[in-house]
C-alpha cells in the first residue's frame, strides 16, 4: 500500500517479513517507549510465520519510519508496538499505520479493536486518542509472568 503523507513525502506500508526481524528489534529498541518486553528474534519470527499480516511496517524512502503489529486472534483485534522513528513524529506515519490496520481488522469483520498503550506514554496517548481510540474504565490488564 502506497501512500502520499505530504506533497513532498511517500510512504509505503507493508507487511513484515522474516528478513526484517532484526530491523524490527533493533527499531523498537530505538523508537517504542518504556517496553519491559523480552523480544528475540525466533518470537517475531514465530509470529510473521504465523500470521504473515500481522506486523504492518511504514517505510520513507526504504527506510523503516514507523511499525504496528495488528494482531486478529479469530476472534478480537489487538494492537501492539506503534512505534515511529523519533525524527519522524508528527508527520502521519503513526495515523496511517492504525488505518491500516483497521482496514485489516474490518476485513475481518471485527467490530472493535483495543490498543496496548502504557499509562505514563503521553505521547502515545496523544496518537491514539487522535485515531479514536479511549481508554475503557470498567476493567484493567491483568498480568502473570510465565517464566
């Protein structure tokens, strides 16, 4: 998919793929905000096997500006790592990684989808409520780690 962000920028969202897995890591190191992840490279690699749509990559003349995992169980749509090159904020990239993603998700035929976004990611807050995206008050995450 190809799109026109700005009369002087072109960008191109495509899917993810096995050659792009230490791109992917060494991008989120650098652009994602406060992850207590534990990404490896056979994680990601497992999951474009899987589901080879899943992970949406922006890309700025070839290089990689903005990344979106838009994962469909079956059954919900979940979003994971926006993340947008720091030098490249502001620009749409992020806005049009979401559409993207719900175009996939529609495709579906999801109703809904959630987003996984840290409560003291401001700026990630910002992003998403933009998109149309809330907080949902009447339950929380909760977590147990598995090793």
């Amino acid at each position: 998919m190809t799109l026109v962000v700005s009369p002087d920028m072109e960008m191109i969202i495509r899917y993810g793929r096995i050659e792009d897995v230490e791109a992917l890591l060494a991008f989120w190191l650098a652009a994602a905000e406060g992850t207590d992840r534990h990404d490896d490279p056979a994680k990601v690699k497992a999951l474009i096997e899987r589901d080879p749509e899943a992970v949406l990559i922006a890309e700025i003349d070839g290089a990689m500006a903005g990344t979106l995992i838009a994962g469909w169980d079956g059954w919900r749509a979940h979003l994971y790592r926006l993340a947008v090159d720091p030098a490249r904020r502001r620009q749409g990239i992020g806005s049009a990684l979401i559409r993207a993603a719900e175009e996939r998700f529609a495709a579906f035929g999801a109703f809904r989808a959630d987003a996984m976004v840290l409560h003291g990611n401001e700026l990630a807050h910002h992003a998403w409520a933009a998109a149309g995206y809330a907080p949902q008050p009447q339950w929380s995450r909760w977590v147990k780690p598995l090793g």
